[in-house]
C-alpha cells in the first residue's frame, strides 16, 4: 500500500510541476490593421530646447547619421504659447489642450 501511495504521490508532483510549465511559442503575430492614424495636422509644440547632449556634457550639433544626432533642438517647431485662466487651468493656445 505504501508503494502505491508513492507512486501517486510522485505522479502527482510531476503533473503538478508540469501543468506550470509552458511550451516555447517564438511565433509573433501582428495584427492585420498595421496603418496609424495620419496625424501629420496636428501641431506639435517646440520645447525650446537649444543645446546638445551626449550622456554627460554638452555638445556640438550632431550631423545626420552620427551619435546623438535627431535631437529636440535639431527641430524648428512652433514657440509655445500658454495662458493661464486664472482658475487653476492653463490653455495651450497651439494645440487648444487644457490642463
């Protein structure tokens, strides 16, 4: 009897240890509708930022293709205009967005 219980005991462990496991799926799928949204209308706001960085210090403006280049400075964007509304809200007066 003790060897029957054993048996089920250890046929019980490796059906619990192996219910966790999952088999390996390395298949991505993508979803069929991969377009976005054009949103090439819409304002972005400048940010007013100037300087270049690397991960320490200042640094000339990158050229295309080299490191650090697509930096927010490289962008000429629109000045950012704010007004607040005296209540706790600001409008951006660019986008039209409250906060």
């Amino acid at each position: 009897m003790k060897r029957i219980t054993g048996i089920l005991l250890a046929g019980l462990i490796v059906l619990i240890i192996s219910a966790g496991c999952e088999s390996e799926d390395n298949n991505v799928t993508t979803p069929d509708n991969t377009e976005l949204p054009d949103i090439s209308g819409y304002p972005v706001v400048g940010t007013n930022q100037t300087a270049y960085y690397d991960t320490e210090n200042e640094i000339a403006e990158p050229t295309v293709g080299a490191a650090y280049y697509g930096q927010d400075a490289q962008y000429i964007s629109i000045t950012p205009e704010y007004v607040d509304n005296g209540d706790g809200t600001i409008i951006d007066m660019v986008t039209g967005l409250m906060w």
